[in-house]
C-alpha cells in the first residue's frame, strides 16, 4: 500500500515507518523542511505556501496523521497551549483539504488521539463505549482533535482514531523523565501512588496503527496495553529493572510547583481498556510492563 504520515519523523512516526517499510510498504512523509527520497522514503513538502502535496499523494490508500506540537515541550503556559491546540487543528485542516483535493480519495484516515479524554479516575475502568469526557485542557484538545478529524467521513473516508496511552520508548515519551530520578537513586511513589498509568511499548503504537489500516476499525480505539498499572506498582517495577531504590516518595505539590498544569499528566491517570483492539484481534506484543521495560532498556 502506498501510505502518507504526518509527524512520521517524531516519536512514534519513526517507529512507524520503520515498521511500514519492514512490511514493504510505500511510505511518504508530509514535511516542512525535508524533500526527495531517502531510505526508501519519500518527502513530500506540505504546510508552505507553495506546497501542494496533493500532486505527489495521488493514489495514496490511507492517511496517518501525527502532526501537533508534543505535550511534552515545556510547561503548559497559555502560549504553549495555544501551540499544542493550534498545531492540531492547523495540520488536520491541511490533511482534509489534501483528501478532498485527491482525484480518488483514500481508503482510511488513521487519527492521533489521547486517552486523556477521559476524566482521571482511580476506580473507573474506561473502554471506547465509555461516554464520561473530561473538561480539563487535554480532554478538550483531544475531544475538537477527534471531531476535526471525523470530517473526512463526509468524504468517504474510514476513520479511525487511536486514542494513545502513556507510551514507552527509551530515548523519547515520557519514559526517560520518569526513569531519571531513579538513575540519580531518588525515585519513587509519586502523592499516593494509587493513580492508574495506562501504558504501552512504542512498538504496540506502531503495530496497532498499522492494524488499523488493515483492518475495519471504525472511530475512537484506545492504544494501550490490555493491563494498566497504578503509578506505585509501575514505579517498582521500573526501579527493580533500573537495579535502583523505590523508596523518595515525591510530594503532588512539588510536581505541580514544578510542572504547573502539566503535572496532571503524572498525577492524575486513567484506567483504560483497549477493547476494540482486543475484540478486533490485535495481539500485543507487550502485555506485561515488567517484559515491555526489559524490551527497551535490553
């Protein structure tokens, strides 16, 4: 298949396409900056005046889409979450512009999503059939994310939305700042430490993208691995594969001193299910953290 990605150099995009060429897929990238072909992947410039990607992305068959600002860059200012939202909304709008412009449309949008849509809650078990949203910054960024992207429907277009967990990877994610304080030998619980963490491997996100395409996933499916765990559990296990203590406990005042409003990515969470992947047939290959955390850190 010939697939378009938006943010398929970040993070998860790279994984991705090293995935989708194993496979030996076609794979275009949408770029600001990076033109031509290279490793067997093709850049395709989008997001200039000039551009007109529509030309190259002819015959595509599905569209990931990626692109908006990482949650993760710096504290949550007003500024940066006008970045965070705008860059979502602005690249979604581009996308559709591009799909509708195609002489024949592709089979599938694949849209980035978050499972901070749902509320935080430490006894609520969420899965996509849940109707509880939340109100806070993420939630709405992710809610007008998700209805953005729905559009494409009028164009007769599957849509697919993966609503993405805490994900795991050794060099970006959340992962490296969770495991720095026990590399320094100061980590441990965060508040009480009952707070639920839906994670999964990078590799899970990749996988389960792809398998979105090829399979008749229709709206929001969350990405994570089938068993949460609660922060304190997550934080000995990472602790016991680090070789290092579990024993400072960090205070919820300290982080939200220092995060501001970002801290509720750490303190607050959600138990999240995912069910659609689950009854669809995707096998994980991480299930269990303790196997996911030896993965990356082999």
């Amino acid at each position: 298949m010939k697939i378009a990605i938006t943010g398929g150099t970040g993070f998860v995009g790279s994984v991705l396409t090293d995935l989708l060429l194993q496979k030996g897929h076609e794979v275009f990238i949408l770029s600001r900056s990076k033109q031509g072909v290279k490793r067997d992947v093709t850049y395709v410039k989008w997001l200039t005046d000039e551009a007109k990607p529509e030309v190259q992305l002819e015959g595509i068959d599905a569209f990931v889409n990626l692109a908006g600002e990482s949650i993760n860059n710096g504290r949550w200012t007003e500024k940066q979450k006008k970045k965070i939202y705008d860059s979502r909304m602005e690249s979604t709008d581009e996308v559709l512009r591009i799909m509708k412009a195609l002489t024949v449309k592709p089979k599938v949008l694949v849209n980035a999503s978050a499972i901070g849509i749902y509320p935080a809650s430490t006894s609520i078990r969420y899965t996509e059939k849940s109707i509880e949203v939340g109100t806070d910054f993420l939630a709405r960024t992710v809610r007008d994310w998700e209805l953005k992207a729905q559009y494409a429907e009028k164009l007769h277009i599957r849509v697919a939305i993966g609503r993405f967990g805490i994900i795991l990877g050794k060099s970006e994610g959340a992962l490296p700042l969770m495991a720095l304080p026990y590399k320094l030998f100061v980590g441990g619980p965060i508040g009480a430490g009952d707070n639920w963490m839906s994670w999964v491997h990078v590799k899970d996100v990749a996988a389960s993208l792809l398998f979105a395409i090829e399979h008749p996933i229709n709206g929001p499916f969350n990405v994570t691995a089938p068993h949460a765990k609660r922060m304190k559990d997550f934080g000995k296990i990472l602790g016991t594969i680090l070789k290092r203590p579990h024993y400072f406990p960090v205070p919820s005042f300290a982080l939200k001193l220092a995060l501001g409003e970002k801290s509720k990515l750490v303190i607050e969470g959600q138990h999240v299910i995912p069910q659609v992947l689950l009854n669809a047939g995707y096998s994980f290959h991480f299930t269990n953290l303790e196997s996911a955390l030896r993965d990356i850190y082999k």
